[in-house]
C-alpha cells in the first residue's frame, strides 16, 4: 500500500490508534480484573469500542487531510501545471488520487528544468557578449581604414597622383567588405527566422561541386594547395535548393583553402550514399581545431585561436551561413578535427 493518498494515511493512522487503544484496553484489564477476559462481554465491548474508535480516527483524518492539507496541495500542484502548460493551453492532466506523488514528480522536473534554463541564459549571454564584442572587431577594421584613407586624402593626399587613385580604391574595398557584413548578417537571420524560401529541385551535386572547385582552382594555386574531387563516375541527384547548397560548398571549400597547409596542402572532396540521403564531406590538410572550439565553429564571427593566429582575413560568418542553410533544408552538418592534421566537414542532402 502506498501512503501518498489521504485514504491510506487516514487507514494507517486509524489503524495505529485502533491497535494502541486494544493493547492499553487488554493492558488495564489484566492488570485490574484478569477474570474479566472470561466473560464475553468483555471482547464485545472491545470489539464496538474499537469499531467506533477506528471509524471516528478515519473520518477525523481523512477530513483533515483533504480538508487542511491535501486542498493546499491540490492547488500547489494545479498552479504548477498550468504554469508548465502555458497560458494559452488548458492542463488536461485530471487531479487524481496520486496528488502527493505528482507534486514530488512535477516539482523535481519542474527544477530540473529550471536549472537547464538558468544555464542555458548563461551561455546566450556569455554568447551575446562574444558576439557584440566580435561585431564591433570586425566593423572597426574596415571603418577605421576607410577613416583613414580619407583623412589622407583630405589633408592633401587628393591632389597626389601617385596616391589618390589607390587610396580611394582601398575605401572603396573596405566599403565592399563593411557591405559584405552587413548582407551576410541579413541573411542569417532572414535564414533563421524562415523567411528565405528555399527554391528545391533536382540536380546532380557532382556536377555542381566541380563547378565550384572549377572557379576556386585560382585561389587553390595561389595558396599552394590541391582540390581533389573523388568522382564516383555518376552523376549524383539530390533534392535541394541548388544556389544555397552551391553556397555552403563555396564556404566550406573557401575555408579549407585559407586554413590549408601553406605548401603541399591537399582539400579533398569525396560523396557518400547513406541511403536515403547523400554524405558529402570536405577534407583539408590544415592546422586542425581544437577539441574545445569545435561547438562554437558555427557560431558568427566566431574564429578559432589557431585560425586567428593562421590569417586576419575572414568575418566568421561563412560556416554560420552553411550551417543555418544546411538546417534549413532539415540535414545535418558535422564537424571532425585533429590539430596538425585536418579537418573534416560532412553534410547530408537528400537522395533523389
């Protein structure tokens, strides 16, 4: 039997004070009138005593307990189900008998997620401070340059040939990077909050992936390093929105290149059949991340100590971008890495 209701507590107190009352009853009679248990009256009169004395005990708790107790619970309980339910949806869960034994489980669940909660605002604004203060890194570089060059030009560098062109061809790229910024972070919450609609359709991604590495060949050379496309020998279809999925592989690809070994670096590019969808990974020889940086990669603005150390260039909203259009095609991206080896990413798309 389970104590948790006021129908047990109320037996198992009644039954306490019934058995304490025979004991004292039989008690007194042996120490008074031993002769008296051979008279039949004597266990009659027991026997009603203990009825009437059970019967009152039970009734007195289990008023007591529904009255002055159990109802305070019932209420406990009703505010923190609805609370858990939300205003705007009715609790359907009915107040049954168990009402002790829900309290302990709501309450205990109830704090647990509130811990998860206090942990999770934690992070977001120990991440809201990365972020503001990240923002601020990247907008000053080219707003201070742009400062800069014009100051020079003001102060007579205008009417020098030898510099007024160059000086305003430099404020015009840092105009174009500030644009860049600002047109990477539009998207990404235009991809967070829905509202770019993916345009789906049928295409082969070996195909599309050349193309990509096809117009990356000059950059590749230029650092040294190798694209290699492990062709399957067929064409691949998936169903996806092509000009983002040619995005996310131009990110990717364009990051295995700036983080690649500076000589000898290979970029490796190679598909997968999972299935119903279809793996593609992207494998560099670079410098690697370390363990403790790989669940922040995708955040924006979000660099690495080793990829700080490697290059300047860079927002940090690439991998961003790619993981929010990965998502938004409900696929998975994931991310391994060894320092001073490489790294691996690998996206899923789905298989036509």
């Amino acid at each position: 039997m389970k104590f948790h209701e006021p129908r047990n507590l109320a037996l198992l107190n009644a039954g306490i004070i019934s058995g304490v009352y025979a004991f004292l009853f039989f008690l007194t009679i042996l120490l008074i009138d031993p002769h008296s248990f051979s008279h039949p009256g004597t266990f009659l009169a027991l026997f009603i005593s203990l009825l009437l004395l059970f019967s009152i005990s039970y009734f007195i708790f289990r008023f007591t307990l529904e009255r002055f107790i159990y109802s305070k619970i019932r209420l406990i309980y009703k505010s923190i189900h609805l609370v858990k339910a939300g205003k705007k949806e009715k609790a359907t869960q009915m107040m049954d008998s168990h009402m002790i034994e829900h309290v302990q489980e709501e309450v205990a669940q109830w704090e647990t997620e509130k811990v998860k909660e206090i942990e999770q605002l934690k992070q977001l604004e120990l991440y809201r401070r990365d972020f503001i203060g990240n923002v601020s890194h990247e907008l000053k570089t080219p707003l201070f340059n742009i400062q800069g060059y014009v100051e020079t030009l003001l102060d007579g560098g205008l009417e020098d040939p030898t510099i007024n062109r160059e000086y305003l061809k430099r404020t015009d790229k840092s105009i174009d990077r500030l644009i860049k910024i600002v047109e990477d972070l539009d998207e990404i919450s235009l991809l967070e909050s829905g509202q770019i609609k993916l345009k789906p359709a049928y295409f082969d991604v070996v195909s599309l992936t050349r193309e990509v590495v096809e117009s990356m060949e000059m950059k590749a050379q230029k650092h040294n390093i190798r694209i290699t496309l492990k062709d399957p020998g067929k064409p691949i279809f998936v169903s996806a929105d092509k000009e983002k999925i040619r995005q996310v592989l131009t990110n990717i690809i364009d990051n295995s290149i700036r983080y690649g070994k500076k000589e000898g670096g290979n970029t490796k590019i190679t598909f997968f059949d999972m299935g119903e969808n279809i793996l593609t990974e992207i494998t560099d020889s670079g410098i690697g991340i370390e363990t403790e940086d790989i669940p922040r990669v995708f955040e924006r603005f979000y660099r690495t100590g080793q990829g700080r150390a490697a290059t300047k260039k860079g927002k940090g909203l690439g991998l961003a971008i790619v993981k929010h259009i990965i998502e938004a095609h409900e696929q998975t991206i994931n991310i391994r890495s060894t320092i001073g080896v490489g790294t691996t990413f690998g996206f899923t798309l789905k298989k036509q």
